[in-house]
C-alpha cells in the first residue's frame, strides 16, 4: 500500500517543476526539480497519504501531527503547498468543521477565548513586540519595526476615535493591554479594558501598577454581554476580538455597543473579514484545521455584512479602511520571530503547540497576501435624537504632524493633546468587557 502512495505522490507532482524533494519514510527521494529548494518529508504512511490527497487542512493536520515535515521556512513552503493543492475555492465548512463549530458555540465564550490566549504569556512574548499586541499592525513605511508599527496602530485607532481628556474610553477584547494604557497616557481618557482571558488580565494589572495609571485604567474579567445597558462610554474600540463574535451573533453584538454609547458617541471595529462575498470558510479544509486548533467558535464575514449588521442597531458607519496587506506584514513579522525563537518555543508550549502556532501564523500571512482575507477598520457612531452625528469633513485629522512622547521608551506616534478634536461631554459610571488583541 506504502509503495502504491509513494507512486501516486511521484505521478501527482512530477513535470510541475516544483522546487522540491520528496522524502519517502524509507529514505529514499523523489526530486521534482534539478535544484530542490526544500525537502517535504514523509515520516509515516499518514504522511504518504496526505501528500497523496493534498488538501492545505490536511497538510497542515499532517505537519501538526509530525506525519510531514519540511525544511527550510513557513513562508516559502506556503507557496509551494498551494502549488503541490491547485485551485482553491472558498465556500462553506466541511462536515467535521460544522461539528466542531456546532460545539464550539455551544461552549461558553471564556472557554474559547481561554483556548487560544491562555496558551502562555511567555509564549507570545517570544514573537509579539515589546507591548505584546495581538492584532495587525499599521506600517506607514515598509521599513518601519514591528514595534514601531504597533504603536502607529494603538495611535491611529485614537486618532480615529478622536479621543479627549477626560473622556470615557471601553476597549471590548483589550488583550495585553497596550491600546488602554496608550490612550490613558497620551489622550488623559479614563480607560477601561475587558477580557476573558486570565493570562491577559493577570498581565494588565501589573502594566497598572508599574505604569503608574491606577485610577487611569482599569480591566475587568468578563464578557462584552454582561455590560450595564447604560449609556457609559464615550468611545468604544473593538480590535481582534471581532472574529470571535460571529455573524449570528451581530445583532447582540452591535446591539450592545449601541445601548451602551452615549449619542454623538464613536465605536471602532477592527476585525479580519473574507474577501469573497458569501463564503463562510476558507477553502481546501483550512478553516477545518484553525476551527479544530486555533480558533474554536470563530465565525468571519464580508465587510458588506459587517456595516450591515452595525446600520441594523442604529449605528452610523463613517469611515472604512482595508488594511490587507498590513496584516500580511504583520503575520510575516511573527512568523519570523517564532521561528528565530523555535527551541524556546518549543520548550514552553511543546513541539504540537509551536507547530500549530507556526503553520497557523504562516498559513494566515500567505491568506492575507493572496487576498483570501481582509482586515478592515470601521468607525461608525451613535447619532443624537435628532440624526446629527458631529465629525470631521476630512480625514486630516488622522493624519496630522506628531512629536514623540516623552517618557514613553520606544513610542514613535505619540498624539499632539493641544489639537485633539472635542469629543462627548456626558457623564455616568462606567463599567467594561472581553478577550482578544490590543
């Protein structure tokens, strides 16, 4: 049976002009090419049969699994496998990702979100930067560091909001806590950020005290729904905590966003999307493989049906911004700091874990690069009684002149307080939500 797969996988493969070596688990090598760049390796019949029938799911499962291997990097064998695959199609899940997703969503919010973030922080210090943002990054310069590029992001969704002293500030999903502790050290809002990640909350806290910013900044372990249905917030941001949420799930979603912002307040979503119009998973069982490993009860959506589903509760979409290749940078950035830091990785989480995490970065960033995926930034608001939603008539203000921050090591987008645009003025007691990316 084992020599009839190794025939098939040579007749698949051969006359493609692959650069690659097909290495059988007796040894033995099948070269598609004169000059084999990297070496995909068989270990077991399980991996003769996934190289037989590709599918990219199936060979990632295999690669998890250590069924198939490979040298060389993440980000040249993704090329290869979509070549070795063929025609991709987006469209619905396959059966065993509607199981999963069926019991997914039939699990409570904390136990997905503590599945994917409670991994280790030590994990994710290895190949985040330095304020460990979980989330896309905001290159004004394909030069620009990772860290410089986080910090432009934390600042450009505060520019955006246009965030004032004194104001009220929710982050739904506030992750390690950068966007929090930035918006209260440089817009001098009171700041207050939701997990339900324990390892995240843990870890905010004491950013609290070493910063200083007790009494500046809060976070609180629970769910965006078990918010007050009182107009609390003045400006609400969401970033990477979007995908857990689902399209089933929208109304109660931006409902909530909605009865908890004051009129004449702002909200912006920052979310990943499918680029095809309809689909509800990636093709050729990739989201099979992140449903089952990565990202139980995750659910992505057109942009189309994200405005939608924020109009459907009264909130007045005002600007949108694609950030595709953005997060392809970014993706790639991780991608190259988790394979740097392999053996470190490795020894915190365990060889199946750091491959899960390596093949689902690297998957993720080819997915962006080809366009299968989006990630867009939406800024809706709350209009008065009356309609009227006050904003600027131009974009300028995004983008004005900045100075760096002092006392801040390393901030390269800090904001110039004196020409902050006016924001809410109503007051009330505050409260604040859930697990995810800033």
């Amino acid at each position: 049976m084992a020599g009839s797969l190794e025939r098939i996988i040579e007749r698949r493969y051969q006359g493609r002009g692959l650069p690659v070596a097909v290495v059988l688990p007796g040894g033995s090598r099948i070269e598609l090419s004169p000059a084999p760049e990297v070496d995909v390796i068989a270990r077991n019949f399980s991996g003769l049969r996934a190289l037989a029938s590709p599918a990219m799911g199936r060979l990632a499962r295999a690669y998890v699994r250590g069924d198939v291997d490979f040298t060389g990097g993440a980000k040249r064998i993704l090329g290869i496998a979509e070549t070795m695959v063929g025609s991709i199609a987006h469209g619905g899940e396959g059966v065993r990702g509607r199981a999963l997703t069926w019991l997914h969503r039939h699990r409570s919010n904390k136990a997905n979100i503590q599945y994917h973030y409670d991994v280790s922080n030590a994990f994710y210090r290895m190949w985040l930067d330095p304020r460990m943002v979980y989330s896309c990054a905001y290159f004004r310069s394909a030069d620009d560091s990772l860290a410089d590029a986080q910090a432009q992001k934390v600042d450009h969704i505060c520019r955006k909001l246009r965030l004032s002293p004194g104001e009220r500030f929710l982050d739904i999903g506030c992750g390690w806590g950068a966007l929090v502790l930035w918006a209260a050290k440089n817009y001098d809002v009171t700041a207050t950020g939701i997990t339900l990640s324990q390892n995240q909350y843990d870890h905010v806290c004491r950013e609290i005290d070493a910063q200083g910013l007790a009494g500046r900044v809060k976070v609180e372990l629970r769910d965006y729904l078990d918010l007050p249905d009182v107009e609390a917030w003045d400006k609400i941001a969401s970033v990477g905590m979007f995908e857990h949420v689902g399209p089933r799930n929208f109304d109660r979603y931006f409902g909530k966003i909605a009865r908890i912002l004051v009129p004449g307040g702002m909200v912006l979503n920052h979310g990943i999307t499918h680029n095809q119009h309809g689909a509800a998973a990636l093709g050729s069982g990739i989201g099979d493989f992140v449903e089952e490993y990565v990202f139980p009860g995750g659910q992505l959506a057109h942009i189309s049906k994200v405005i939608e589903g924020a109009a459907a509760q009264g909130l007045e979409a005002v600007d949108a911004e694609a950030l595709r290749e953005h997060y392809a940078k970014t993706l790639w950035h991780w991608v190259e700091r988790l394979e740097a830091n392999a053996e470190a990785a490795r020894a915190e989480v365990g060889e199946e874990r750091y491959r899960v995490w390596r093949i689902y970065l690297a998957g993720s960033a080819h997915a962006f690069d080809r366009g299968w995926l989006s990630l867009w930034q939406v800024l809706a608001g709350k209009p008065y009684a009356d309609g009227r939603l006050p904003h600027p008539l131009t974009r300028e203000y995004m983008y004005e002149p900045r100075r760096t921050a002092g006392g801040i090591a390393g901030d390269v987008a800090a904001p110039d307080r004196s020409r902050a645009a006016g924001g809410v003025a109503a007051k009330a007691e505050g409260a604040s939500t859930t697990g995810a990316g800033t």
